[in-house]
C-alpha cells in the first residue's frame, strides 16, 4: 500500500469534515519525505482558518504517523519575545538536525503580524531572525544565554581563586585544599569524587559544547587535566558559546499556522451565536485569494512572498463535523473510563446530541465540544456509579 494512502486513511479516522485539507496536506508534504535533500530553502505550508479547528490537532497526528515525533519542533508565534525561546528551539535543532532534514512547526503565526491597520509594527530582532529562516534556512543561534555565561564565568573566577589560595588540581580532582574548596563550592554529594568542576554542573557543560559529550567521555576529559587545564578548558567554552552558531535548515519542512476569524466575520468580531452552517457557507467562497488579501492585512508584501503559495485554508465545524468530533471524543473517553468503573457504560446518540446542542460555539471551533464531552460523561458515570452502589446497599 502507499504509505501516502495509509496515512491519510489514519488521519480521517481521527479527524472528520477535512478529507480535502487532509489529502491536500499529505499532497503538499509528500514531496519533502521524497526530496528533502534536494531543496536549496525551506518547503513552507501555510494551515489557517478560524479558532479550533483542528490545525495544530492534524499537524500533530501527520507527525506522529510519519515517525517524525524526534525531529519536529514547535514554536507559538505569540511567544517568540519571551527570553530565549527562540533560541531554545533552534539550538537543539542544530545539535541535532544542522544540515539535514527535520520539521518546526510555528504556531499562533497571526501574533508575529508587522503590519497593523495598515501601518508597519515594530519587529523586535527575534522576529526578524525567524522571517530569516522562513525565507533562507539559516538562523545564528546564540547556544547560551546571558545566565548560562554569567554563571560558567562565576564557576572559573571560583577556581581560578582556589587555585590562588593553594588549592591543587590533579587529573581533574582536588587533591589538596579541599576544606577550603569545600567552603566556595561545597563538598561531593553521598561521598562521592573530589571534582574540581562539581558533577552537577557537568550537564550545562556538557550542553554548551560545540559536539555534545557523553558523560564517561566528558569524566575523562576532566582526568586529563589540572588546574590550570581545566581553567584554559573554561576560557575556551566560554569563547566558543559567545561565538553564534550557524543553523543550516534548507531542507526543513516548515508548517505555519495562523488564525483567520476576520475571513468570516467581514472584519468584525466573531458572534458568538453565529450559526455553524452559516460560516460553512462563507467558507466556500475563500480560496488562495482570501488567503493572500488576509496575509496582506498582518504582512509586508515580501514577507507575504516568503510564505509562498502552498496554503490550505480549514473550514469551520459545521454541525456534521461536530456530531462526528463528539461521538469519537465520547468514545475515547469511555474507553478509558469504563475499565476504571468496572463496567460497559455507552453514550447514547440522544446523549450526545444534547451536548453539541447546549455547548457548540461555531467560532470556538472543536474546544467547546471537547471540554463538554470531558466535563459530560464522566460525570454521569460517577451518577451510574453513585445510584449502583445505593441499590446495591439496598440489597
């Protein structure tokens, strides 16, 4: 069987109302898996359409059944200026994956917008670094931060007094001095080795490397050196972190993904009330076209350019699609719950009509529906459970 119709099989069992977004998905994916070496930049797929619909829901499963769990990357666009995060991301990728293929997945992608009411935002340097990689596959990634530096600076200056005041390293241990080693940087945990750099602190070093060591690897490194080795081995990855790495992702397969609620409500904010069939309808009249005159509206037109053109717009839960989320998340949950209560408790389609009922909120999209089967059934259970154990004491 090809494995392109095995995966878009698994993906309809989970995800109902999308086989079109489905099969233009795995369509537009298929050829990375082939020819991801051959590319000179990242392939970019663009997921949008409104709240809950199950964008980061179906990137998550075609990952997860293409095998691709330790390769893939995740960053929310809404969070790009927290300290680090960025960096976080893309350094393990370099550890990992420099040069050869693996997937980020970018998401909330509406909150990194630069252009708002017409008008240019302001874009902070971590922005510009991801547009940069978007468009080119390469990024510098700062491999520690002002922390990490300031504590690998505070971890040499210790030594380099220790040594000062007669402290003698050996083969990487202290061998004389170790009351006054133990008063600055404290004594071996559970009796353990004298190591003039502390063994908890081996694993941020370890990190920090430009290769990773394994840690018998990196013990033995530490044996081969004295004082004065250890602080030249300090200096010299003090040096080497300060430096950027350079990442190469040009054979990256990069999912964007971004709200849209504007592409249905005509500019004006989602009605809570608003009919689910009604955005169904207005879905069929958005193309690419919608597409690129919303990204116009968040985006430079360059940047526009750099997304390229392989966008797949989701449309809304019309209430087919919600009665399907609901019997697939009832049946999940009751898998799960019938073995903890010790008996076979099914949810009538009655039961779970009424919950799409009193809880679909079309602009909310699956979320609503979702909660309410968790919150729903296993609190029926625990009536069933409740009006047994009565009858039973009855008895």
């Amino acid at each position: 069987m090809d494995p392109a119709h095995d995966i878009r099989v698994k993906l309809r069992q989970s995800h109902h109302g999308i086989d079109a977004v489905i099969d233009h998905l795995v369509d537009l994916v298929r050829p990375w898996l082939l020819f991801a070496p051959a590319q000179t930049r990242p392939r970019v797929v663009g997921l949008w359409g409104m709240t809950g619909t199950g964008k980061s829901s179906l990137v998550r499963a075609l990952v997860r059944h293409l095998g691709l769990d330790d390769r893939t990357f995740w960053l929310d666009a809404g969070e790009i200026d927290r300290h680090g995060q960025i960096d976080e991301v893309l350094e393990q990728a370099h550890l990992c994956h420099n040069g050869s293929p693996f997937v980020l997945v970018i998401d909330e992608f509406q909150h990194a917008r630069t252009l708002k009411g017409g008008m240019p935002c302001h874009e902070s340097v971590q922005l510009r670094r991801l547009w940069e990689l978007i468009d080119s596959g390469h990024a510098m990634v700062q491999r520690m931060d002002v922390f990490q530096m300031r504590e690998l600076r505070g971890l040499k200056e210790k030594l380099c007094d220790l040594l000062r005041q007669g402290v003698v390293i050996e083969r990487g241990q202290v061998v004389e001095g170790r009351e006054r080693f133990a008063r600055m940087m404290g004594e071996p945990e559970d009796g353990g080795a004298w190591w003039a750099v502390p063994e908890e602190r081996w694993g941020g070093l370890r990190s920090m490397m430009p290769q990773p060591m394994p840690t018998s690897e990196f013990s033995q490194w530490l044996a081969d050196q004295d004082g004065d080795g250890t602080i030249a081995m300090l200096e010299r990855l003090e040096r080497e972190c300060a430096i950027p790495a350079p990442l190469d992702a040009r054979q990256a397969l990069i999912f964007v993904l971004g709200n849209f609620d504007e592409l249905y409500t005509a500019g004006q904010d989602p009605l809570p009330e608003l009919d689910p069939e009604v955005l169904v309808r207005r879905h069929r009249n958005i193309g690419n076209t919608g597409v690129h005159e919303a990204l116009c509206e968040l985006f430079r037109i360059e940047q526009v350019a750099r997304l390229g053109t392989d966008h797949i717009v989701f449309p809304p839960l019309g209430m087919e699609a919600m009665r399907a989320l609901v019997r697939t998340e009832a049946d999940a949950v009751l898998e799960r719950l019938n073995p903890v209560a010790g008996m076979c408790i099914t949810a009538t389609p009655a039961l779970l009509d009424r919950i799409v009922r009193d809880s679909a909120i079309a602009v909310l999209g699956a979320r609503p529906l979702v909660a309410a089967v968790h919150r729903v059934l296993p609190s029926l259970a625990a009536q069933v459970c409740d009006r047994l154990g009565d009858e039973r004491a009855g008895d």
